[in-house]
C-alpha cells in the first residue's frame, strides 16, 4: 500500500532564513506525491505535486519540493520565510489504482518566527 | 463557483443523539470523500465515493453512514455519537481523470460530542 511519513511533529525556523518540512513515502511503482496547506480555522489547500519528470516541483507562495527517488523523500521548501508560512503542512499519496482517494502524512505544523 | 461547502461549521451533540454534516460540491466531481482530523493523527478517511450510487468505506467508517444519491451531495451521517466521534470533520472532491488530480476541501465542520 501507498504511504508517506512526516517525521517531525513541529518545524520551527525564523523569518527569511530557508524552511524545510519533511515528507518520506513508500509506494510500488512511479509515486504521485501532492503537499497540501492548512492555514488556521481552514481547510486544506494544495500547493504542489509531483508527477513526473524535473525532480524540482514548483507550486503556490513559493514553495517548491525536491523529489529524491534514492532517498524515497519529497521534502518541502521555501528559500525565505515569511511569518505567515506559519501552518500545517500535509504529504499525500494517493493509492496505485482504485479510487485514487489519497492518505496523508499525519501533518507538521510550521512555526515561523518575527 | 462556491468550490465544496459544508454546514454546519460548528456542532455541539449529547452523546447518542444522530447529526448529518452537509456536504455539496459545485465542480461536477465524480469523486468525494470525507476525512476527520485528530491531533497528532493528521487526516483519516471515513467513507468516500466515486460516483452517483457507489460508496466505500475507508479507514475509520465505524459509526458513520453516507449515500451518494447526486453529484453534488455527500452527506455525513453519525447514527448515535460518542465522545470518541468528537473531531474536526473535512469534506473534499475531486475529478476521476486520475492520480494527478488534486483535491479541493471544504472549510470543515468541528463537531464536539459531549
């Protein structure tokens, strides 16, 4: 079955320094890999996927994400932070066929500080 | 477009009392589905639905009923609430061209079972 890990429950950096949010996946044959954004009181927002090919996905407020087949990790990245980055960030795998209803990672909530 | 919407945004049930979550998307979505969302155990599905008629059941369906009986509409039913049912509920929708395709949520429902 698909999955993906997020291993760190909270992720604190200081405005304008370069945030990581970490995202690892297990999946049989060619990953689909989204990120989504859950800013306060909202629901989810999708910021980037990963379908195929540049191993560098840009997506929404300039985040973008590295794909890294060797280490099974599609992490998360801004160049500078802005404080109202501050959020829960979800990594997501949808199924190899099926529904293609997605799981999601269990979420880490970015803090970033003035 | 209104996108998914879902009513109502709060809800305060005794345990054992019965509640339907709303849920009605605008895109002509083939696939919904509905997730709750716990501290610490990010987002888990309950039921989803791939068209008009067809439902499943996903990770955590104990205690929840749903029918698909239009595109539009996928209501959430509690038959008899428990304090364990207590959460943050997410409806989402999405097209049936594939694994690329991205959700759309609604801005969620925050049910406390007392």
């Amino acid at each position: 079955a698909q999955s993906v890990a997020q291993p760190e429950d909270q992720v604190n950096v200081a405005e304008g320094n370069p945030l990581t949010v970490k995202c690892t996946y297990s999946v049989s044959g060619n990953p689909y890999l989204f990120w989504y954004v859950q800013y306060p009181n909202r629901g989810l927002q999708f910021l980037l996927k990963y379908i195929t090919g540049d191993n560098l996905v840009k997506g929404s407020y300039g985040f973008e994400a590295e794909f890294n087949k060797s280490q099974t990790s599609f992490h998360l990245k801004k160049p500078s932070a802005l404080v109202s980055d501050s959020a829960l960030y979800f990594c997501a795998v949808p199924p190899a066929g099926g529904s293609y209803i997605p799981t999601f990672g269990r979420g880490t909530s970015l803090i970033v500080h003035p | 477009n209104a996108g998914v919407t879902q009513t109502p945004k709060f809800q305060v049930l005794k345990t054992g009392q019965s509640m339907t979550l709303q849920c009605a998307q605008d895109m002509n979505h083939e696939y919904m589905s509905w997730y709750r969302q716990d501290p610490g155990m990010g987002l888990r599905l309950i039921h989803y639905s791939v068209g008009a008629g067809i439902t499943d059941q996903g990770e955590v369906p104990n205690g929840y009923n749903v029918s698909r009986s239009t595109t539009e509409d996928f209501p959430l039913r509690l038959l008899s609430a428990a304090p364990s049912q207590t959460s943050v509920y997410f409806c989402a929708s999405s097209s049936n061209r594939g694994r690329s395709e991205k959700l759309f949520f609604g801005s969620g429902t925050q049910l406390s079972v007392l």
